[in-house]
C-alpha cells in the first residue's frame, strides 16, 4: 500500500474513488480532478486513454481507503 498521505474516498466516489481522494487532499472540488483526468488522457498529445486508465486502477488497488471514524 501507499503511504502518500492521498488516499481513496469513501464518500467523492464514482469508481474506486481516486479523483475524489486526490480532490480531498488538495482541498479542490472532485469535478475538477475528474475534468483533469480526462484533459489529459483526451488533449493532450502523448497520452492517451488506456495509459490513465491502467494508471487510474492501479492508484484504485494500491491506494488505502480513507478511514473517517476518527475525523
């Protein structure tokens, strides 16, 4: 498991809750890290759709789920 102080949100989520983690840590909206995600893997020359999405289940697995009983 990673231990970036990023973690997948329990309650921003859609699939595994990445975006919504990521959203949560830098304090931004989670519509914005999903617009983010999709400029890059869409616009943006040299990156292409199945790179992020290949990267997007392995932050899915590898990131710990956000543990709110304590917050």
């Amino acid at each position: 498991m990673l231990n970036i102080g990023i973690y997948r949100s329990r309650k921003n989520k859609m699939i595994f809750g990445v975006c919504g983690g990521i959203a949560e840590h830098f304090d931004v909206k989670p519509m914005w890290v999903r617009l983010g995600t999709i400029v890059l893997a869409i616009v943006i020359p040299g990156v292409s759709v199945w790179p992020m999405v290949a990267l997007y289940i392995a932050l899915g697995l590898a990131l710990p789920q956000r543990d709110d009983t304590y917050i």
